[in-house]
C-alpha cells in the first residue's frame, strides 16, 4: 500500500513517516510512505491508496479529495500529528483501507 503523507513542504512530516512504516511493520503490514509537498499532491494521486494531510494544511481537503476520487483522504489531528502518534494513524489507515 502506498501512503502519501502531505504537509506543507514535505518536510515537516520525516519522523512521522519513519514511525509511520515502523508501526506498519510491527504490524506486518506492507506499507510505503512517503513525504510529499501539498504542490506536488496532483503528481501522486494515480498511484497513491491512501492520502495524509498535515494540520497545518487542512484547508486543502476539499481540493485534495476531489483530486483522489474515491480514495481515502484522512486529516491528522493536531495532537496526533505533534505527539507523532503513529500507532494511531496507522490504525486510522488500515480501517480507511480495509472498508
């Protein structure tokens, strides 16, 4: 499965990202994720399942959403997002994934 996660410059998101694939892996889930820039979110979108946004880019749900179809979009809560709770958005993820 192939995880976009977006924020702003695609930087912010590095450890997040990290903690992410090793919550996926002590899962024994097969999950790539990978930090992208909001700008580069049209270029992902045919082969991502699933998209990631950042709360400091929330404002670009909508847009992003129209832009996946029917694939999921999953906003990161503040909190998640700034304790780095990977066990929480991967949890979020699967149950997106697995509907």
């Amino acid at each position: 499965m192939k995880v976009y996660l977006v924020c702003n410059l695609g930087m912010s998101t590095g450890i997040l990202q990290m903690k992410l694939e090793e919550e996926a892996a002590r899962l024994g889930q097969s999950v790539s994720v990978l930090a992208v820039p909001l700008g580069e979110v049209k270029e992902v979108v045919a082969e991502a399942d699933i998209i990631l946004l950042g709360p400091q880019i929330r404002f670009a749900y909508d847009d992003v959403k129209r832009q996946m179809g029917d694939k999921p979009v999953l906003l990161i809560s503040p909190q998640d997002f700034g304790m780095m709770n990977a066990e929480r958005i991967m949890k979020e993820i699967l149950a997106q994934v697995n509907q």
